[in-house]
C-alpha cells in the first residue's frame, strides 16, 4: 500500500502510518494528497468531496490533516446554530482564541473576513490551510451569500486557504440559482464487499483469533450485504449477533474451524435480524434476552416497533376509531354506515366505480369536528352527555399525536382533524372493544 | 352612601379596610355550611384527614415507581460505568448514546410526578448532572441548547463552591449565544469532575458509588418525547454524538403512546447514533388498584363512599382519563363536600374521638340525627317506651348514638377481611360471577345484599365443585387474610376456618382408603374441563349434571366438609357484607350525593346552556317562568325566546319571520290585546332587544352568519322540537 | 561512484526544478492572480479605461455596469484598469482609490463600514452619528475632498455581485452611489459587476433613473483554436524561468500533449459545455495534480482521466451505493411514474407497488415490513434522490407525504447495469413496462 501514498513533501514512515489508518481508502487519500500539492503551494480554492454515510469522507479528512500536521479547522455544519459560531471555531483553530475575541456580538460574513485578513497579515501562512465542513449541506440553510463566500474565500481574504466541504448529497443542489464559483468535486465510492470484509475484520474480539472472526464477518455480510452496505450499521449488527455465534463454542460442541456448524447455527438468528435492519430497536442486552426468551417459546422479535399497543381510555378508543372512519371514509357515505334504516342506498350504485386508488393508498383526510362527534355518538354503543371531558380527551388525543389538528391553531370555529394511526393499529384498538371496524371502512366494502 | 356635593358628577367610594380582609379556607369553608357552630371542629378533621391521605399516597406513588426506576437507575450506572469498561461487545458500541426509552403511559397528568421523583433519584444516587427538559420550551435547537446548558450548568452553581465564575459563565451564555455550545459543557465538566475527584465538599452525596464518580454521566431527560420538534431532537442528537467521547451523555426519553415513535421520529443516521434500551411503567390500571386498595377498601380512614359516587369516580377513572391523580383529586372532593354539607360529619373520625364527638354534640344536630332516614328505621325497630326515652331524652340518645357508633365502627373492621376473603375465593373461578378486581365485589357488597344476587348464587355452585386441593389453598389463603384482624367475630372465624382446614388434611391422609377413587375424579374431572371450556352454556350443562350425579350417589365425606366450609363463609359473608345502608348512622361516614360528584368533575357546558336556555326558571326561581311540558313563558328573558322560536326553524333561519315572531311573543307578554292593530308591531326597542338576543346566541355558538343566502343565519345544533 | 553523486546531484537539481513547475502552475490554477495583461477582452478593457481616465482627470462621475457570464474576466477587468488608475503617472495628485465592496457586504451599512475603512477614514469617523446613510456617505466623500471639485481626488467604487446589491432593503447604496454620480459632488465612478443580463429590471425606478445606462458586455466569443491556444497558454512555462533548458522540455511536452487527437476531443467535449476559464484551469488543476517527481510530464492519459472525473455522474456514483432494499424502492417509484405520467406518489403507494413485485416471485427474500421500508425511504430522502412535493405540509404523516423521484429512466438503468450483485429479477422487473 506504501506505492500508493507518496508525496515528496512528508517523510515515508507518516505516510506508512496514514495509510494504515485509512484501510480500502488509500486511493481517495492519495488524489487528496496530490490535489493539495507541498504545504507550501496553493491549492485549489475550493473542494467538495461527497458519498455515502460511513464511506470515511471525515475520516481520511481527519488522519491525513492530523498526521501530516497541516495547519486546519473542521466544523460541523448542524453544530453552528449561528453562523458567529462557525467563524469563531476558523478563527480560535488557526490563530487562537485572542483572535475569535476580535470578532463583534452578532458579526457578518465581512467582520470575519476582515478579522481574519488583519490575522493572516501578522502571521501569513507558510503552509496551506484548510477549513473542513461536515454536513456541508446544511449551510444552504444559512444566509444566501455564506456558501458561494466560502466557496472563494482564499481570493476574498487573500491567503493560502482551502475549504473542503463534505456531504451527503451531490454538487448540482448545492448550486445556487445565480451560479458561483465551482468547487473541485471529488466522489468517496461506497465500499465494495471484500473491502468491507477487510475492515470489519479489523476489529475482531480479542479473545479469539483473526480468521474465526473474519469467517464470522463473511457469514455476516453472506446474509446482510443484499440489504445494508452501510459499514457503521453492519458493524453494530457484527457486534450484535456475535455473541451468539460463539455459543456452540463456548459449549464446546464444535470447534472454531467448523464453520459449516458454526453457521446452521447462526443463519436463523441473522435472518431474524434481518426484518429488523436499520431500526435500532435494540440494544444488545435487551437482544440477549430475547434471544433466550426464545428458546422457550420461539415468539417473534420484539424490538420498539413491535410495542405499537397503547392503553386508552375507553372512550379516547372511540373517538379514535371515529376519527379513522372520518378521515379515512368518504362524508356521503356516513349516511349509508352510520344511519339505522339508510333505506334506498343501494351497495351498487353507493360504490363509485371511477374512484379505484383506495383511500388507504391516499391517506387520511381532514375533517370537521361536528363530524368526528357525530360519528363518535352513532358509534359508541350507550349514549353519553357532550361532557367537557369528552372535548378534552380531543385535544389529548392531539398532544399524543394520534390525531394532527390540520387547521390553525388559533382558528377557535371549526377545527380541523386527521387521523395520524395506522390501519393495525386502529384494528388493535377496535379489538379491544369489540367493535368490528373493516365493516365500517369504505375501502373494504 | 351620599355625598354633600351640589354638582353632577361620579364618586368613588372606597370599601372601608376591615371589609377587604383576605378570607382564610377555614373561612371559606365555614361560611354558607350547614350547621356553622361546630363547623371548624369539622373542619380540623377534614383537614387531618385530607392530610394523611394525601401523604399516603405520596408514598404509595413513590413505592409503585420504585420498581421502574431502580432498573433505570441500575441502567444509568451500568452506562456511566461502561466508559472505563474494557469489554468487546460494550467497546464496539462506545460511539453509541446510552438512551432509555421509559413508557410511562397516555395518563400525561400523571408524569410530572414520576420525572421529579426519578431526576431526585437520579442526583441523590448517580449523578449530580441532571438536566430535564420540556418540548414547549425548546421550539428550536438553540433554545434546546440553551435550557439543557443552564439547568446543568445551574445544578453545579448549586453544589459548587465557587458560585461567582460559574454564574457569570452561565449568565454570559445567556446573553451571548456565542458560546451556547456543547464545546462550553465540556470544558465546565472537565473542570467539575475534575474538582470532584480531588475530593471537594459538595459531592459527599455521591460517596457511596465512587467508582463511578470519576464520570458521572450527563443525564438530559426528555419529558414529552411526542410534542418534540423531530428537526431540534435530530440535530441535538447529532451534536451530542460528537461529543460522546469527551462527555458521558445519556438520555431519557418519556413517552407516552408507544416506543415505536422513536422510529416515527428520528431517521436512521441518528437513531444509529443511540443505544436504546426499554422501560415500561405499571399500567395506570394497576396503579388505580392499588391505590383503591390503600385509600378505599381499607378501616383507617372512617370516611367512606357510597356506591354511586365510587362509580362516577371510576367511570371517570375508565372512561375519560386514566389519570389517578384526578381519581385522588375526586376523593378529596367528596371528603371536602361531606364534611361541609353534612353537620354530623363530626362524628366521622377515630372512635374514641367520635365518641367525645358524640357528647358535645348539640340539640339540633341530636334532631339531626332523629331525622336521619336509618336512624328513624332504628327507632321504628325498638319498643315504644324505648322510643319515647330516645325522641325525649337528650342523654339517653347520646349514649345509644355512642353504642351505634360503635357498632358501625365493628361493622367496618370486620367488613373488609371479609370482603377480601370472598373476593380471593371467587376471583380464581372461571369468567368471574362476581368480578375480576376486588373494587367490582366492593360495589356489589355496597349496592346491595351480595348473597340475594344470582352471579352470587352461581359463583357459591362453581366453588361447590372445587377440587380438594384448590380448596384447601383457597382457604389458607383467607385463613391468612384474617390473620392481623384482630376483632373477636373474625378471630373467632379464624379458629373455625382453622378446624376445617385440619379436618381437610387429615381427612387427605385418612381419606384415601375409604373415598372410592371414583367419586373423586367424577367430582374433580368436570371442575378440570370446566377451567378449560368456559361458556356459559357449557357451565349450565356441567352445573346440571354435577347435580346429576350429586343426587344419584351419597356424599363422600370430603364434599361434607366443603359444603360445611362453604356454608360457614356463606353465614360470614351473610353476617359481614352486609350494605352500608342497613347500619344505623352510616350517613355519618358515607358520602352519597353522587350528582355533585359528577357535576363538579366532569361538566357538561352545552348542556347547562341548554337548560337554562329552555328552562329559565332552573336558575332564575322566578315563580312567572315556571311553565310545565317545557314551553317557555313569553315573560322569559329574550334570549331565551330567541332560542325557543329557533329551535322550530330550519338549518337556515330567516331573520325577518325570526323577529315578526319574537316581536308577537313579546307584545303577548306586555299584555296588549291580541287584536289591536298595532299587536307585534316591531317597535325599534323591540328590534333592538331582537338584535341583542340574537348576537346574544350567535356568542354562544348556536348560530352563524352565513354567506349562502342573504339576511339568513345558519343554526349550528341539531334537532329542537 | 561519481556518477552515482552526478546523477543524486541531477535528481536534486531535477526535484526542484520540478518543485518550482507546481508552485507556478499552481499559482496559475487555484490562486486567481491577475494576470499581465487581461486576455480576450482588450476591447471591453480598453473602454472602461477611458471611462475611468474621465473621471480621474476630468472629474466628471460616472457609473458603468459589466455584464458577462462567471470566469469572464469581470473582476480582472475592473480591478486591472482599477489598478492602473490607481498608478497613473502623469499627474499624481489625481491618484484614484480603488474601493472594492463585494457579496461579503449582506447589507449596506456593513458596506458602508467597509467603504470608511477602505477610504482610511475610520478615526475621521470616529462615532459621529449621522442622520441618514446619504449623509454619511457625502462627508466620506467630502473628507476626500481637498479644495475645490477639480483638485478633489476621485473614487472608483467597483460592487462585485451587483445584483445582490439590488436585493438590499430599498437599495439604500446604489440609491445614493448613482446620486453622487450623478450630482455634481465628489467625482465617482460606480462600476457594478454582475452576471445577470436582468439586472436593469432589479433596480427600483428612482434608482434606474439616476443611472447612467451603460453597460460592458464580456461575452466571450471564443473560437475552438483560441481556447486551445489558451490551454496551452495556461500549461506553458513562463521565460522567466530558471531553467531554460527545463522549461524548454515542459513546454515542448504541452505542444505534443495539445497535438494528441484525444486529448483535442475530451477538450472539444469541455468547450461545447463551458468556455468558463475556471473550468479549465480545474481541469487541468487535476492534470497536474497527477504530475509527481516519477512522472514528470502530463500524459494525454491524465487529461482523460481528469475529464471523466469532471465529468462523472454524480447522481449514479449515489446510486451505486445504494442498499438492494432502497434501489428496488427506487425502481417502484419508476413504474409508479410511468403508470401517473409522473405524478406525485406516497410512500404507501410505492410500497404496494413493491408489494405486487413481491407477490409475483415466491422467494420472500425482500419482504421487510414496514418500519424497515419507512427508513429506506428516509434514506433516500436524506440523499435528495426523491423530494417532497412543497405544499404537503409537514403535518401530515410521513408515509402519506407526496414526492417526486429526482432521477431520470435512463440514470436509473445505468446505475442497474452498474450495480454490483443485481439480483437478474430486480433487473427483469425494471425491465419490465408495467409495474
């Protein structure tokens, strides 16, 4: 890997050491390497480097700035909740804090500039400086002028500075409507499977050897890497279910180098992970438990998403299902549902023919609350006083967000509703009543 | 008042000053009650008597949540722990946020106590570094910064010596914003953990888990996960990650629907950066049960409710908001109300004190009592000359009224062992007869004879089919039940329940020889399948042929002794559960308007409106308004003319026929004769009454203006006559 | 032995030879340092130099606007006459000073501020408050004023972005630049830079009246072999270099390189996308880049690959790395399109589309439920692949939230033909017309 890392301004053994940090990223390294040239050149004004979360944007930024001991300042994008924050973090990394202090109470994008160009007048850089943005993305939130001044910052305060901006997201929504000065763009390719292999290898347990981790990690990616290329989940995933490949061998049944055993083992546990990647539900000791609930009686996972239930009081429950059925039904048809003897409405021309995308596909409509209330009374099976409470349980419903208020807050006349669960979850609901809810959706007419 | 002066003009007449004195709620409380001479003494006891409840369930409060914290806590130390841990799978996931995800259920009123009591536990035990923070007042991320740094940062002026650089660092981010960043809390609790381990006072709190000092985490607890902004919660989540390696953050998120609102919420990029785990609080049901069990079903408190107002107050409980302190609030309600409504609420105290009660009490509370409803059944029961001496002689009544007391006082010591023995019996039989939760039992025994009820019948029929073993156990347990009671009545049944539980036995050892093993299974083997298949037709079928075959063969010695057990709880429910209602003076501790209750607790607005509206004489008791068949008098008040004449029309209203018909209603009223030509004619003082009326009730939302047709209103209720 | 040395002396020498090629490429590429004299713009020069001579010697204001598309050369212009002025010889004390406000001022007193600060006339301010702006402006100018009006030294005021300028509160400082120049004051000369041909339309009435409508346009009118030429131009090395013999060579190379037939095409391809001079100088910023002391020359093989990094696909580079679950959402949105003649879908539709391919093929590989497919959708969201249709409020539920895909049919297929480990169905299923 040393043929790929050579530059003739820093000593062999630090570029040793850089590329070791940055495994399956010595190429996106060695082209930074080259762009930025010998500290005491110039370097292009502007770089923007984008790819995948977890595909070591910040990462190579980080070993290469700090081993080769260029002169730099990273700010992360969301953590500058005020611009002034952002500049302060410029200031205070290359010229210390005497020089942040410079700048006014709530300073403007020319106070900064002019700070740092009185700085860089006392003490002008010998080597290039770079300011490294995270989350670059975010900065098209700021104020209009912040990203294309940044993008030419090196010609506006007139020094040897490079920013790199890293994100997510690609160049073309980043370019603003009058257009401005381009940055160099640099694209981090996500990791193949082998180089995954390679670095989840990495950190293996310490108390067994390299390649039964390493034939872990191949069993690992055999099952996720269809699914999930992101290294930072397939790593809490290894660390996840690592425990219960090494069972058998804790009990001695098999040993390491049968891999075959070792993975009848596993593969139902990981297929199981499977219908919960990417939601986190979990901690491991909690999936330590259930992994032992299991062995007794083989219940589904539980993780978060499947604690849906909700404890209501008896008539919240009906109100909800209430608000479902008006948010969810046609107003012309409550007549036909919610009218004892609705007498000529006949089923075949009461289904409308042209409408075929079903209102489930659409989601649920806004509706008035004299409707919700109508529908609450021929629901709800005794009848009950328009009690206070009754309102109040409304507004609750609204605080746990399982019904959105649509109008204004302040539009006191006829607030609006929609109904915010979903369909199992009001079955659930309705079960509990039993109160038979399909029979009462227009959609499953 | 009247002044000398000559000229026109207003005066103000200041009150003098001894009017605008501020009224103690003793004041309040006695003024406009009934029977004011003894009223403060009543009010003493309503007040100790509120007092211990409250603290009761305080207490309760903190024991119930005990359980659910503790694990947090344990959590939280776990988290703070792990920093130094060297364990693989914990290192694989140091990068991760410690998160606990607590469900605490939709009774939102209820959880500002829970969080206070965890954020104590939290600082006496863990950490010093607690920072709770609401959704209201975090509506953008800097604000959110803002509140969890100064509620850290303050909890340190507190504890630290040095409050000066502490208070200006935290004022000076107040003021500039510039340094409302997590860069600041780190170097502050750099500088504070470092303080703390060169072993400053000021952290002799956190002696006892030391270790872990060296890091004690930084706790922020969310309170209302649901009405975050998920923008500020995504953003902060990620700003804090950033920091996780210099600053052992950890979060609680409070949440009231389900956890799956986290997923809801936050994307994947950030809740990869959480390590959540999960804690579920004890459904408010329980909580409810438990509290009923300390608060009502218990013989320390002498206040009591009545069967109808412990209904409304469930019913609220079950039907509006699972909210316990609301049920607690009710209870305190209905105590405040009994002893200010009712003047022989004095003698609703501890015994002895009733006692004394009982002779200071004065002429006209002894009327009092004569009038009360059991006491007048009481009187009806003794012989004549005793009557006379009781209507007569003042003395006498008082030291009968002592000996009633006392009774009453018995009644209720016995009243709940008893209670919970029948409900330990019954709530193990198959589809409950007489209720799953010991308060249903509760309000039977309270409505009525409990043995005259058929689901009583029926349950006492399945206990008579209880195998030998599920007997024995059910009687020990009541056997266990009667135990602490110490009452003569109920020890004496203890020593009888005891007989027949040796018996029992040693019939299980003798037994065996002489009962024909088929007996046996013939009697326990349907009570088994009956546990299995419970609908009530196959109940009726199995209860038959049980009786079938009871009559055919003889009783084995064992169904003797269970007939005879069950008997013997049959006679001590007969002879304990009795309902309130039938004891003498029990108006004195049972509080029974009901409608109060209801009125007070759970309102109903429009309805009122309506009533007064169609009937003005409900609230005005003018003798002219009453009117009989609803219709209202034409003296009313105009609005409710208004409303009467608009109940008839349409959902649109014509403003011109409204007014023609309001203005013949009116003129009816004046007197003037029908058939004068100028009968309701529209005069402008009319008209202007009309348009008064009618904006009157627009306020009120009945009607509205409306764009569709001109110079008509839209009627917004439904229905009318 | 002395050969070795010779040859250890050589590759010093060589080294630093080498050393000082980067340092003046570099210089060129990513230091926008003006150069001599402005190139392809003689013309426009020319003009606004006589502009500027009028109100330097004569004393006569004036305002001028440079109208041209980014990398033409307006900043170099002005700056460059502005320079000029700055050292005209022959009469000293008519030495003009060059103020440059540019995007930096986000609104006008801040540019006023930096106007005082760029005359030196902060301590003269000191904290006088002053009624209105066009006071203050007028005693900055009146400070400069010596005497009377001919003796007075004139300001040239160059106002980079000229159109953000249009976008401050009712345009205070053009308002009053374009007074001056137009009043008898201090003699002025405004120049605004913009690359909007609009820009006229920006101005508030009484703004446009007070300006005098002339206007620079710096269209490049670039021939295929001018533009060639400047490639050359700009990779050649100076005389002034050290090593004549060195240079010589490296020049010699950039001949060749310019003669070779591909590296012609790939900077056809360049010219028919953009004549901007940046976008060549980072092009061959990347070139050089590729230049090390191994490899001392630029090989034609550098330039293509130079290219095809500016020219990649972004979008595509996205797909690429995207999981199986999230391309198959992707391809669902496809067919939804196709079906809608593009109309805005939700996530529900777009998961029952997934739905049907599911149930036509019997492996259930991929059927994840909900929660799952909800964070893929995220995920593509984040990425901006797909975009919430502006209007649907964020109130109502994310899996009913209306989007629009961000990609073409043709990006999408791409990406399938380059994607690692496709699964043939999912490719069949694109394929395929109908959902």
């Amino acid at each position: 890997m040393t043929t790929v890392l050579q530059h003739p301004a820093y000593e062999e053994e630090r570029l040793q050491r850089v590329a070791e940090q940055l495994p399956c990223r010595e190429l996106q390294a060695g082209m930074l390497l080259s762009l930025m040239g010998e500290p005491q050149h110039y370097s292009y004004p502007s770089i923007f480097i984008y790819g995948h979360r977890a595909s070591g944007k910040s990462h190579v930024m980080h070993v290469l700035l700090k081993e080769l001991e260029l002169p730099h300042a990273t700010v992360s994008c969301v953590e500058c909740i005020s611009v002034t924050l952002l500049f302060e973090q410029v200031l205070l990394s290359f010229f210390g804090c005497d020089a942040a202090s410079l700048l006014p109470r709530s300073p403007s994008l020319s106070d900064f500039v002019r700070v740092y160009r009185q700085q860089c007048s006392h003490s002008p850089a010998k080597e290039t400086r770079y300011i490294v943005m995270e989350k670059a993305e975010l900065l098209r939130d700021t104020d209009a002028n912040l990203l294309p001044a940044l993008l030419r910052l090196q010609e506006l305060v007139e020094d040897n500075v490079t920013v790199i901006l890293l994100s997510e997201i690609v160049w073309d929504k980043f370019r603003p409507n009058t257009g401005c000065f381009e940055p160099l763009v640099l694209n981090f390719p996500d990791y193949s499977k082998g180089e995954l292999q390679q670095i989840l290898s990495q950190d293996r347990h310490p108390s067994y050897s390299a390649e039964f981790y390493s034939s872990y990690i191949n069993i690992l990616l055999g099952v996720f890497y269809s699914v999930c290329r992101d290294l930072r989940e397939l790593r809490h995933l290894a660390a996840l279910n690592f425990s219960k490949f090494c069972e058998p061998l804790a009990e001695g049944k098999v040993k390491e180098t049968d891999t075959h055993k070792l993975w009848r083992n596993i593969e139902p546990h990981l297929k199981r992970a499977m219908q919960t990647v990417y939601l986190r539900e979990v901690s491991s000791l909690q999936w330590e438990q259930m992994q032992q609930m299991e062995e007794k009686e083989t219940g589904a996972l539980r993780g978060l998403s499947a604690h849906t239930h909700v404890e209501l009081p008896y008539y919240s429950k009906f109100l909800l299902i209430a608000a479902y059925l008006a948010s969810y039904n046609p107003a012309r048809t409550d007549k036909r549902f919610f009218l004892k003897h609705h007498g000529k409405i006949r089923k075949t021309k009461f289904l409308k023919k042209n409408e075929k995308t079903s209102n489930h596909l659409l989601g649920p409509k806004p509706f008035a609350l004299d409707r919700l209330l109508a529908i609450f009374y021929s629901v709800v099976d005794s009848r009950i006083a328009p009690t206070a409470s009754i309102f109040s349980q409304i507004s609750s419903l609204v605080t746990l967000q399982l019904l959105t208020q649509v109008s204004h807050d302040d539009q006191l006349d006829a607030p609006k509703y929609k109904c915010a669960v979903s369909m199992d979850f009001i079955c659930a609901i309705s079960r509990t009543v039993n109160f038979d809810i399909v029979k009462y959706l227009y959609d499953f007419l | 008042m009247s002044t000398s002066s000559v000229s026109k003009g207003c005066f103000v007449f200041k009150p003098s000053a001894k009017k605008r004195k501020t009224l103690s709620p003793k004041d309040y409380f006695s003024d406009g009650c009934e029977g004011a001479e003894n009223s403060d003494v009543r009010f003493k006891l309503c007040q100790d008597l509120w007092d211990k409840i409250k603290t009761d369930t305080e207490v309760l409060q903190d024991e119930l949540n005990r359980k659910i914290l503790d694990s947090l806590l344990d959590f939280t130390r776990k988290c703070s722990s792990t920093r130094q841990h060297s364990d693989w799978a914990l290192q694989m996931r140091a990068s991760e946020i410690p998160t606990a995800a607590l469900v605490l259920g939709v009774n939102v009123p209820d959880h500002d106590m829970t969080f206070q009591s965890l954020s104590e536990l939290l600082q006496q035990s863990v950490t010093p570094h607690v920072a709770s923070v609401q959704a209201k007042e975090c509506g953008a991320l800097k604000h959110l910064m803002k509140r969890v740094l100064e509620r850290l940062m303050d909890t340190v002026v507190a504890v630290d010596d040095d409050e000066e650089e502490a208070a200006e660092q935290t004022n000076g981010q107040v003021h500039k914003s510039v340094h409302c960043s997590l860069n600041t809390l780190c170097d502050w609790y750099n500088t504070v953990t470092k303080k703390s381990n060169s072993g400053t006072p000021g952290k002799k709190r956190s002696s006892p888990v030391k270790d872990e000092q060296q890091q004690p985490p930084v706790v922020v607890i969310f309170k209302d996960l649901e009405a975050f902004n998920p923008r500020v919660l995504q953003d902060f989540i990620l700003i804090c990650s950033r920091y996780i390696d210099r600053l052992p953050l950890m979060f609680i998120f409070g949440i009231a629907t389900s956890p799956s609102t986290i997923q809801h919420m936050l994307p994947h990029s950030v809740s990869s950066l959480l390590c959540i785990e999960l804690f579920q609080s004890l459904s408010c049901t329980q909580h409810l049960a438990t509290v009923i069990d300390k608060l009502i079903l218990t013989n320390d408190f002498p206040f009591k409710l009545n069967s109808k107002v412990m209904q409304v107050l469930i019913s609220i409980f079950l039907y509006h908001d699972f909210s316990v302190r609301n049920f607690i609030k009710g209870v305190q309600l209905a105590l405040l109300e009994h002893f200010h409504s009712q003047p022989l609420s004095v003698l609703c105290c501890k015994k002895k004190d009733a006692q004394l009660n009982v002779m200071q009490l004065s002429h006209r509370n002894l009327e009092r009592i004569k009038q009360l409803p059991s006491f007048k059944r009481y009187i009806e029961k003794q012989e004549p000359q005793e009557q006379a001496s009781l209507l007569n002689d003042d003395t006498h009544l008082k030291e009968v009224c002592k000996k009633l007391i006392k009774d009453l006082h018995k009644y209720h010591k016995n009243y709940y062992p008893i209670l919970s023995c029948l409900h330990t019996l019954t709530s193990s039989l198959p589809r409950y007869p007489l209720g799953k939760q010991i308060r249903e039992l509760h309000l039977t025994c309270l409505e009525k004879n409990v043995w005259e009820n058929e689901d009583y019948q029926s349950a006492m029929k399945l206990l008579k089919m209880l195998a030998k073993d599920e007997l024995i156990t059910l009687l020990q347990r009541c056997a266990e039940i009667l135990q602490p009671v110490k009452s003569k009545k109920i020890k004496e049944a203890l020593v009888h329940l005891e007989e027949l539980l040796a018996k029992l036995k040693q019939l299980d050892t003798a037994a065996a020889a002489e009962t024909s093993p088929t007996v046996e299974e013939t009697i326990t083997s349907p009570m088994k399948n009956l546990q299995k298949k419970t609908d009530l037709f196959q109940l009726q079928k199995t209860l038959l042929e049980m009786n079938e075959s009871r009559r055919s063969k003889k009783l084995s010695p064992f169904e003797v002794l269970r007939n005879e057990a069950l008997d013997f709880i049959d006679d001590l429910v007969k002879k304990h559960l009795s309902p309130p209602e039938s004891h003498t003076l029990n108006e004195v501790c049972y509080y029974s308007s009901s409608a109060t209750v209801r009125r007070h607790l759970n309102a109903t607005p429009r309805t009122c409106i309506q009533a007064a509206l169609s009937s003005p004489y409900y609230y005005l008791q003018n003798e002219n308004l009453k009117t009989e068949d609803g219709s209202v008098s034409n003296a009313a008040p105009d609005i409710c003319i208004a409303y009467k004449l608009h109940l008839e029309c349409g959902r649109l209203i014509n403003l011109c026929d409204w007014l023609e018909a309001y203005s013949t209603v009116v003129s009816a009223a004046e007197g003037n004769d029908p058939d004068s030509d100028n009968f309701g004619k529209v005069d402008d003082v009319k008209h202007a009454r009309f348009i008064r009326a009618v904006s009157e009730l627009e306020f009120l939302g009945f009607i509205k203006s409306t764009k569709q047709k001109t110079d008509h209103v839209a009627r917004l209720t439904w229905g009318g006559c | 032995m002395t050969t070795g040395y010779t040859a250890f002396l050589l590759l010093c020498v060589f080294i630093r030879l080498h050393f000082q090629v980067q340092k003046i490429l570099r210089e060129r590429f990513c230091h926008q340092k003006l150069p001599e004299k402005p190139e392809g713009v003689e013309a426009q020069h020319k003009h606004l130099l006589e502009l500027l001579k009028r109100t330097a010697i004569h004393g006569e204001s004036n305002s001028v606007l440079i109208v041209g598309p980014r990398g033409a050369g307006k900043t170099m212009v002005s700056l460059h006459s502005g320079l000029k002025m700055g050292l005209c010889v022959e009469m000293p004390e008519k030495k003009m000073n060059c103020i440059e406000v540019c995007l930096l001022q986000t609104d006008d007193r801040i540019a006023l501020k930096e106007i005082t600060r760029q005359l030196h006339l902060e301590n003269a301010v000191g904290d006088k408050v002053f009624g209105s702006f066009a006071e203050n402006l007028a005693f900055l100018l009146e400070a400069l004023k010596k005497g009377d009006r001919s003796s007075s030294r004139p300001v040239l005021f160059v106002l980079d972005e000229f159109d953000l300028f249009a976008h401050h509160k009712n345009q205070t400082l053009l308002y009053n630049l374009f007074d001056v120049s137009q009043s008898a004051q201090a003699p002025v000369a405004v120049v605004g830079l913009t690359c909007r041909l609009d820009v006229l339309e920006l101005l508030e009435k009484r703004v446009k009246s007070r300006f005098s409508h002339r206007q620079i346009h710096l269209l490049s009118s670039l021939t295929f072999s001018q533009y060639l030429e400047r490639v050359r131009a700009q990779l050649s090395l100076p005389g002034s270099f050290p090593d004549s013999k060195f240079a010589q060579d490296w020049n010699g190379g950039i001949e060749t390189l310019c003669e070779d037939k591909s590296v012609e095409e790939v900077l056809q391809r360049h010219f028919n996308s953009s004549t901007d001079f940046r976008s060549i100088q980072m092009l061959l910023m990347l070139c050089l880049s590729r230049v090390s002391v191994a490899k001392p020359t630029i090989k034609p093989a550098d330039l293509l690959e130079a290219s095809r990094l500016c020219l990649s696909d972004a979008k595509a580079n996205m797909l690429h790395g995207l999981s199986i679950l999230e391309l198959c959402l992707i391809i669902a949105m496809k067919h939804l399109n196709d079906v809608y003649e593009g109309e805005p879908f939700n996530l529900q539709m777009v998961h029952n589309e997934f739905k049907k391919f599911l149930h036509r093929k019997s492996n259930s590989m991929y059927n994840f439920d909900q929660p799952v497919i909800m964070k893929a959708f995220e995920h593509l969201q984040q990425l901006e692949l797909i975009r919430p249709v502006d209007g649907s409020s964020a109130k109502t539920q994310r899996e009913y939230q209306l989007m629009r895909l961000m990609l073409d049919h043709s990006q999408i297929m791409e990406a399938l033909q380059k994607y690692p480990q496709c699964p043939t169905d999912v490719k069949q299923w694109a394929m395929s017309a109908f959902g």
